[in-house]
C-alpha cells in the first residue's frame, strides 16, 4: 500500500560544515528532483523539513539553529533518521546558462541542482553567500564537480565583502538567462527584484514554518499558496505576488527578522 | 437537459453542493478564496477558539495509506485575528458568490457563547460549532459531541447569542449518533455537519517502537472514514429534519453521491485537497455530474436520500 | 540467535502469535483444522448461539476498497452441532499442538451461559464471549459491548458456570473502550480480545441508489481498522493486567508488530485471508520475524508495549 | 481504487433457451477464464452466483429455478445487472484432447471452455445431457462454434436415452486424455469415479451455496476447501477427497438431492 509514513535511514557518514552545521549522508536513496524537501522525524524529538541534497545516496546539509538541528547535526553513525517525502515543486531544469545564488542553508537545495545540471552538461555559476568564513557549507560539494564557487561574506572575512546578491550584481560577465535562489527571504526579495529588472528567469526556494507538509493544513501559506505544495519553488514573479500580498494583510511581516536562519 | 448541481442549505444558496471543510486550507483568508475560486459550492474556515492556540508539534499529520490521520490540535490565531481573516475573506468570496461558512470551538459553554459573539460580527454566512473537543467542565473531560446533552446545551447556549444560521458538527465516534442529532436539533440548530474525524486512531512505527504523532492519537480521515460517515448521514437524515452537510471520505463524484443518496443536502470536502489539491472541486463536480448523465438526474433532488427507498 | 516468536496466553502456549479471528473461515472444523496446518498459532472458530441462525440474505460481504464490510448476520448451526464441529477440529488441532478457541454469542445472559455450557462440553482451549450483538433484554437492543454494566454482567454470569479460560472480545464502537475493558476485567475475564468490527458502515450502489448490504449496514474490517484497533489495543493494556488478543486490519508483519508494540500478546489475523488465503499466516510471521533480525530482537517480549514509552 | 463492487451491465439481449432459462448477453466486458463465475446482484432481489459464459459480451445462461434466476431470466433488454467478480479457479488448459461433459446448467462453464479450446484449435468433443429435450441450453452456441454436442436424455426424447455420464462411458471411440465436468453432484461423483477408473485426467467444477463469494465467509466449503476461493474447478482425485471428508462427517450428505440444479 503507498502510503506517505516514514522510512528509516542510518547515517552512513557526517561531514562537519565549519562551525555552523553538517552534512549527513544516508545509506540508502529516495528519488527526488532539486528543490524538494523532506520532513526528518527524529523520534522524541520533532519533525522538520530539510532541503534534499543529494538523493542518491540521500543526503541532507543542516545549519544547527535550534533543538532539532542541534539533535541531527549530533548523530552518531549507524543511528537512524525517520524521513518521509520528498514533497513540492522542484526547480524547473530549463535550458540555458543559469546562476545560482544561495545565502545560508539555502546552500542545500541548491547544490543538488548544482549537481543536476552539471549531469546535463550545463554548469552554472554559483554564488554563496554566508556572514563569515566559518558559515559556509557545501563549498566542497561544488567543488568536488568541478564548480568554483564565488564566495561572499557579510563581514569580508572571505570572498567579496557584502550579500550573495550584491556579489550578482556586481558580476563583470553579463547576467545569464537563468537565476535560481535560495537563502533567507530578505536576500530572495533582493534577488527577486534585481532578476525582474534584468529580465532574467528567476526561481526562488522559499521557506515557512511546516506542519502537515503535504498541503493539508495550511499551516505554511504565503499569500493564497502553500509552501509545502505550490512550493517551496515560486518564479520570481509568484515571489513578489505573495509577498506583497502577505504585506497587505500583515504591514508588520514586511521587514520580519529572519535572521535565526541565515547563519 | 442542463444540470441542476445547485443546492439550498437553508436558504442559502450553492451553485454546487462540495463545502470545504473545516481545517483544511482554510486557516488563511487567501487560500479560502483561492478554493472558492477553484469550484467550492462554499468555504468553512479552520476552527478558531476565543484565545490563539499553538497546536501539538510535529508529526501532526499523516497519510498511512488509507486516508490521513491527523492531530493539529486546532491551532488558530484567536477569535479577534480570525474576525479580521473571515472579513476579508468575505470580500474575495462575495463576488464569486461563495458563501463563507466559519467554524468555532471551545471548552466551556460561556467560551463558545463569547467566541461567536465576535465570529458574528464578521457576518459569515452560517456558523459551524466544532464540539469535537473536550469539555473541560467535564469531570472526565469528554467532548461535547459525544454526550447528546451537553451538546444539546452548547447549542442551545449558542442560539442564544447568535441569531444567523447555525450548524453544529457531529462526532462519529458515538454508539448513537441520533440522539446527539436529535437533541441538537431540538436545541436549536438549523442544520448538522457529519462527520468529524474518526476515532482516535494510532499509527504506530515499528522501527521508532512509539506513535508517530506527537499527540500519539488522532482523528482519521479520507476514505477509510467513508463508509462510517455515509452511515451516520444516513441515520441522521431519517432521524431530524434539518438540513445535514455530508462528510468523510469523498474523494470522488461518486463518493459524493453516495452522501448525497444517503440525505446529505450538501457535501463536505477535506481530505480529497491532499491527493488533489484545489482540483478536487472541479473534479469530483465534473464526475458527479457525469454520473447523473448517466443515470438520467436533471438535477440534485431528484435523488437525494434516495437511499431511504 | 534463533528467533523465539512463542507467547504465552493466560497459560496456554502459542508457537506465534497469529491467532485466527472469529467468522473467517471458521464456520467448519476442516478449515480449521487447514489454518493451523497453515501456520497459525490458534484458531478461533466462528461465533455460535444457542439455536440455529440463518444469517442475512446476500449480498453479505463487500471488499469496499480499503477492507471488507460484513452482514454475515452471525449465521451458525447452533450450539449442538458446533459443539461437533469443534470436537472434530479440536482432533486435528491437537496433534499440531495448535489450540482452539470456540467463541460464543447471544441474545440474553441466560442464552450467553446455556450456550457456553455446551460448548466448553467441547473442551476449547478457550471461550471467547462475542458481546458485539444486540441485547434483547435492552430497551433499545443495544449490543452488550456497547455498555460497561451490561458487558461486566454477561461475563460475570459466563464466569459462574464456565471455569475454563475466558476472553470477553470488546467493540471499538464505544466512546471509551477502556471503561468497557475495566469493567470486563473486574467481572472476571483470563483476556480480552480487541476489537470486534468497526462502525457499523454503509456502501450505497449510486447505479442502484440504495445500500449494496441487504442488512444495509455491516461491520469494517481490515486496513480501514486499523488504528483504531491499534488506539484501542493500546488504551487497554495501558489500563489492564490481563492479556489481549488484538485484531482489526492485520495485514503484514509491520502490522502485527504495530499490535504487539500497542500491548497485544497475541494478534488475530481476518480479513487477511481475503487477500492471502491461509498464506497470510507464513507471510505476516516471516515478515514478522524479518522485521525483529532488522530491530535486533531476539524474542516479542522484548518490544511488546514498548510504545507505551 | 481497487476494490470488490459491483458493476453495472445493461442486458443487451435475451435469448430463451427451452423452457428451462435463458441465456442473458450484456453490453460490455468483463474479463474472466471458463470455470470462473460472478455474483450477479439484482437491488431488492438477491445476489447469486453464475458461471461465465463469454467474457466479452459478458455472456450469463441461467436456468430458472427459484426467485432469483426468475427475475434474472425475465430481465428486459436495457435493463440492468450489478456485477462483481470474476472469483475463482478457472479450468487448467491443458495440452491434449479434451471432453467436456455438462449437466443442466452445468453446461454454462464447459461452454466458455469449449470457446477457448477451440481458439487454441483443440476441438474438443462435448456431451451434454438433460432430463428432457426442451431442456438443453447452449446448444446453439456449441454449434456455432462448428462443435455438435452428443446429447443425453433422461426421458430419451433427444439424443441417448440416459445420462451424460453413461453416454461418456459408451462411447465407441477411445477417450481422450481430458475430462472436464460441470453440472449436478450426483452426476460429478459417477464422472469422477468413470475418470479415476480410466485414468483420465479430469477437473469438475463443483457447487455449493455462496455467501461472501470472495473467501471468507467460509459458507461455501466442501470438506476443507472453500468452492468460492479455491474452487469451483477442482481435480477429480481433490473432488473425491473432499467429497469423502464431507461425508465422514455428515454420513446424510452423500445421498442429498440436488434434482433443483438439474433442470
Ligand atoms: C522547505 C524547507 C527546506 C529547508 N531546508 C533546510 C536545509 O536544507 N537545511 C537547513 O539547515 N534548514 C532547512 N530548513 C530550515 C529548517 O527546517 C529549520 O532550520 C529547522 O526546522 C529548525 O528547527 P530547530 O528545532 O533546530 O530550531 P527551532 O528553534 O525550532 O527554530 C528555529 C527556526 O527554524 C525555523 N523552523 C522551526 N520549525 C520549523 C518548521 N516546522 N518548518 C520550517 N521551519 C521551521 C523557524 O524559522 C524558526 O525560527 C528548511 C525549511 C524549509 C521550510
Ligand atoms: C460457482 C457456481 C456457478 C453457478 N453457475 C450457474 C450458471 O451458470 N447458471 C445457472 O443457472 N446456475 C448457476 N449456479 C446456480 C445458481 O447460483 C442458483 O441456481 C441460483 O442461486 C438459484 O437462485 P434462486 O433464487 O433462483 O433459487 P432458490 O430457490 O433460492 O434456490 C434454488 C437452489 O439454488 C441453489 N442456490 C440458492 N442460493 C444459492 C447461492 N447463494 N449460491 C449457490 N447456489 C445457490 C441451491 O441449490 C438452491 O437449492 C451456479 C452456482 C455456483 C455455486
Ligand atoms: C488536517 C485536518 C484538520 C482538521 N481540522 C478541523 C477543524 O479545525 N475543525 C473541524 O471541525 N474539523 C476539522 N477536521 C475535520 C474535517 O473538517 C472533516 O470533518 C473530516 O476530515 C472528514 O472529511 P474528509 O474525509 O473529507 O477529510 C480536520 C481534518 C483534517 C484532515
Ligand atoms: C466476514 C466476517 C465475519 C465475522 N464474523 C465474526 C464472528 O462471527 N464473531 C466475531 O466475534 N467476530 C467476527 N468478525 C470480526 C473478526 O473476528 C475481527 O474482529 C474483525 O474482522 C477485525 O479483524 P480483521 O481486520 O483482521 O478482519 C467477522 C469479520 C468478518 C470480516
Ligand atoms: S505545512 Fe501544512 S499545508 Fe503546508
Ligand atoms: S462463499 Fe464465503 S467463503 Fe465461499
């Protein structure tokens, strides 16, 4: 019988991220596209969504912000995690020379469709971005295929000194047809609106406090769509709808605070 | 010969008889109206309470296999926040001509007086009273849906205060759901919703050796509840007189005229959004009515509660 | 490390768990005798009355989509010659070491203590009191499993004139089926099986417009039951001392170990043989004990109830 | 979903067969092997089984013989049936020369068989007996198909005077290396012991009043089998073993009437 209850995978191998999180590698795959997540169930613990990495095997980057990051980044190998999924809208894999922009965790999704694309023979240029040095994650994954991220940190201890998308702006190369994000939603607003402006194709991963996760409670909408569901991949153009949308009705959610996740 | 799918829930009408229900998609003004958009005779809010409610942690809800069990724990921003949803829910809705319906629950008789209080001056259309969750003044803490009673008392409470349309949303989880319908009846309400989640069920994983919800028990839904829900609506409407919103386990036109054989008026939609999304409205509409071509029905009364014989 | 999947029920010796539940296959001492060669580690024969009973005219039995619903109508030879029919199979079980429980339903109480008088003539290594019918002697005929007063009475009564190992098999239809459970227990029950069908429910033909059942309303069993059997199973052994038997939507091994995580000492098998014949016993116990090498345990005693936490 | 409902089928057309029945050809399809059967469920009337005829048009031949084959036989073409199944075993199909002998409604099965045997170009030889002429059924059918049935009278008013069986034994050619029998009790246990003494291999479709139909109910059983689920079709060697496990335990059941199925 199908059904949507969670399957168990040991961890096979954990890389430490600097001093922000780490990366869990699973033994065994679970089929999904970038873009889509998947809820960890950590018995006793809590349930949270994650950004699948890499599906095969699956694999999973996690910036320890709270009590259940915490509890994850600290597995030992050979325990278990309780995943189900993987839920949502995936990347639209277009043709064309793309970019990818990531700021924090938002790193995760994007490195599997770093991944991807390369697979398709069409690498991109990626950007990361993070507040120091120490932040960054994944940078060995994208080189591991070859990719040289450009780097970016708030305090300049690496990279250029500023924001992942201050760092696209200031890009000598011309703009490519495609831009991809994913990070905290002050960067995707910053992003969504230089890529509108330059005419660019633009997708954004966004983020909002998950329950249900499969499209049922309602828990994570953002104007009239579900994260979960309709997401967590929004056009750049969808982006700025439901932003202002949720701007109308709550004038105070425009300038949240989500720093909690932008380590 | 055009089809006829509109229906009247006391004296309201409904260009089709598919209501979302309660709890599902409607915890955001935005989203009510995107389901009305997308097909829904009318919309019922997410049940709020007079203070805002966290809700258990996760897990809350699952699909294991046959439909979804779920424990939310009725989050909900409060009365006041979801005054101001309902209004502007209201707006997108009034011109589509979709009739907002809202839904409240409380732990007292006085809460759920003062909880409508302000519900009602959104104005929704009809209100719904979930009395699914426990009665705290209970020394066992029941709900009110299990005890013909106390639910007879909530409601009459209820019609005290609130002079609109007034639904209250029955419990299958009764050896006999006839006498909560009738008592309620009798009490005041114009008309019942049935059924409420089932159970509680536990989904245990054998790996983890505990409950997979947080709350360890929760209410199921979707087709495993079917059969249960079309029995209750069945009985209910041979029973009261009142209008009945049929629910539980309608994923198809055909499960919707199977409640509507049964005697429901109307026909409530929840779990269907999680295997279809927003599509479910037109879907099931679409095969509903393609079997009432089929079966030579002009238009929904000629078949309702048909099943009586 | 061998494996040791034997329990222990009230005394008597199980090589598995895998108990067959009453009214599947039970209904003649060769097919019983057939399920035990097949693997099980007890059967349970069909329930049986005092007198002779028909049973509802077709159709009776349903695959609905998501488990069966019935309407057998409890159709039985009789005590005298069920009595036959269990000492026929009780020959055949024996050799196998495999027991047999002989379960017993009825009207009235006398009826209840007349029936099991002839058939512990039988010698069953267990009774099982059905006490999911209705109660003639209740102003609205309501079944005895319905009402902890009149379910501790039957087995109070049963338990004066029978000494032998007696199981008392508990609905799910009650709002607390713990109640039920205690009161069983108090009125001098060796075990308890849970639970007994669920609902009851209604399938409508829409082609027909009228229930498919010829008694319209039937019992839910398999995959639909299941966590409700398993909420139910759970509830119970939290709340008593003595054994259960937990049944309802048993499909895989992970399902019988879901019940015996919930508390269950021994797990009926019923609907199952619809899907797999009398091969759902060497399924459900290879995927079973497949599941107990992955977890490391060498012996069900080490996880039963550990979903109690 | 999958499941076990009913579906419906118009009676496309009626043909009489006799005085005995009728046969009943359906506006669709439902696919089945010849020794399967269906409950047939008429709302407000009963549900019974009946074996497959032809599996597309959905082909029914009843003999009416109490309430329910009544109305069966006097439905209306545009009418309509509800149908679930098909359920159980079908005749193996085996290689070699076949058989086929049929009592009363008995024939309705060994029909479908004759059809498939003959699409696998396996002609193969059908006796058919009744008690009186105006009693076949089928007959037609067999004929269109190029087979001509020997016929078998009890009353001597067609064909041999005597039953299938006799009619089987005194045939002047050898006999073929398959029997395949359906019809009254009676009739299966004289053909089981021809076939065992001949060393023929022989299946018989067997009958016993049907409740669930699907495996369950346990009302159907013969012995330790359950007819519904691991019947109709058994081997004449099972056949006999069940019949004497039947009759160890109910000494009365060996000489039971069935004259009601043997029109
Ligand atoms: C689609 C999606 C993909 C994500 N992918 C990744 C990823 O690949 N790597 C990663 O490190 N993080 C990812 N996150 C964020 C991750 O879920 C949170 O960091 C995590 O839930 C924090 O839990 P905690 O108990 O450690 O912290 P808490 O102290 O509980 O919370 C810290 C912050 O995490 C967020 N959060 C808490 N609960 C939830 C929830 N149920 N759903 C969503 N966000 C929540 C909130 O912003 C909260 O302020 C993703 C979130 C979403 C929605
Ligand atoms: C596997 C199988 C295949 C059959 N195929 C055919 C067929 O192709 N053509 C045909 O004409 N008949 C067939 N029959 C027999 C047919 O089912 C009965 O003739 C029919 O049920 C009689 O119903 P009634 O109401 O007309 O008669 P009733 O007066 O109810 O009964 C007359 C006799 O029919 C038999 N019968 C009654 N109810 C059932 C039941 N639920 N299940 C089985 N037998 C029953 C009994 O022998 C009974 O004595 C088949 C039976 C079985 C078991
Ligand atoms: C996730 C979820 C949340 C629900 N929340 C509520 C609620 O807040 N109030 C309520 O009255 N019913 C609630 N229900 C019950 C539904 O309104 C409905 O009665 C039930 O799910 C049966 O219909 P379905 O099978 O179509 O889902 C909820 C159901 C689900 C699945
Ligand atoms: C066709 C059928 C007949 C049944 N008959 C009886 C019965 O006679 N006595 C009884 O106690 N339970 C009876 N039951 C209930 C089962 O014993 C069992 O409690 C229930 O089906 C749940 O288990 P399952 O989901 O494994 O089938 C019957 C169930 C079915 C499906
Ligand atoms: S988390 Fe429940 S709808 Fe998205
Ligand atoms: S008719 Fe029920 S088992 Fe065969």
């Amino acid at each position: 019988m199908a059904d949507g209850l969670h399957r168990v995978f040991p961890l096979m191998r954990r890389v430490e991220e600097g001093k922000v999180g780490a990366t869990l590698i699973f033994d065994g795959e679970l089929k999904a596209q970038p873009g889509q997540f998947v809820m960890v169930w950590l018995p006793g613990v809590g349930e949270r969504p994650f950004s699948v990495v890499d599906d095969a095997p699956l694999t999973l980057t996690v910036a320890r912000v709270g009590p259940f990051t915490r509890a994850l980044t600290a597995l030992q190998e050979g325990e278990r995690v309780w995943i189900r999924g993987p839920f949502g809208r995936p990347f639209p894999l277009r043709q064309g020379s793309a970019i990818l922009v990531a700021g924090g965790s938002g790193v995760a999704s994007l490195a599997f469709l770093a991944k991807r694309l390369c697979e398709k023979r069409t690498e991109p240029l990626v950007i990361l971005g993070a507040r120091t040095e120490a932040n960054f994650m994944l940078t060995w994954f994208f080189e591991r295929m070859g990719l040289c991220p450009l780097l970016a940190t708030d305090d300049g201890s690496k990279g250029w000194q500023g924001t992942a998308v201050e760092r696209l702006e200031a890009l000598s190369q011309p703009w490519r047809e495609l831009i991809y994000g994913c990070g905290p939603e002050r960067m995707l607003r910053a992003l969504a609106s230089s890529a509108v402006r330059h005419g660019a194709l633009c997708w954004l991963s966004l983020e909002r406090v998950m329950k249900c996760g499969i499209g049922v409670c309602g828990h994570c909408h953002c104007g009239d769509q579900l994260v979960c569901r309709d997401g967590p991949v929004f056009s750049a153009e969808e982006a700025l709808r439901l932003w202002r949308l949720e701007a109308r009705d709550n004038p105070q959610i425009a300038d949240r605070e989500d720093s909690e996740r932008y380590p | 010969m055009a089809l006829d799918v509109s229906v009247d829930l006391c004296g309201i009408s409904l260009r089709n008889p598919l209501v979302l229900a309660s709890g599902i998609w409607g915890s955001c003004a935005e989203t009510l109206v995107r389901v009305g958009r997308a097909g829904a005779g009318a919309v019922t809010a997410k049940s709020c309470s007079l203070e805002p409610r966290q809700g258990h942690p996760n897990p809350t809800v699952l699909d294991w296999g046959h439909g979804l069990i779920n424990a939310i724990g009725l989050s909900n921003p409060g009365a006041w926040e979801e005054k101001r949803i309902l209004q502007r829910a209201a707006v997108g809705l009034k011109e589509m001509g979709v009739p907002l319906i809202a839904s409240v629950f409380a732990e007292t008789i006085v809460s759920f007086q003062r909880t409508v209080e302000i519900i009602a001056q959104a104005e929704p259309d009809l209100i719904e009273l979930n009395i699914s969750c426990p009665n705290v003044e209970d020394e066992f803490g029941r709900p009110f849906a299990l005890d013909p009673i106390m639910a007879a008392k909530v409601t009459a409470a209820v019609r005290e205060v609130y002079k609109g349309i007034l639904s209250v949303k029955l419990s299958p989880n009764v050896p006999d759901i006839v006498q909560v319908a009738r008592a309620v009846e009798k009490a005041g309400a114009d008309l019942l919703t049935a059924v409420n989640t089932l159970g509680p069920g536990m989904v245990i994983d054998v790996h983890a050796g505990r409950p997979v919800l947080s709350n360890k028990v929760g209410g199921i839904s979707g087709a495993a509840l079917r059969p249960i829900a079309v029995r209750c609506v069945y009985e209910i409407t041979q029973a009261v007189s009142i209008p009945v919103i049929g629910m539980g386990g309608v994923l198809t036109g055909e499960d919707a005229m199977q409640m509507l054989m049964a005697g429901a008026t109307a026909v409530g939609i929840g779990s269907a959004l999680y295997y279809y999304g927003e599509a479910a409205f037109m879907r099931i509409l679409g095969e509903l009515e393609e079997l009432m071509v089929q079966e030579g029905y002009s238009s929904i009364k000629e078949f309702r509660g048909c099943a009586h014989g």
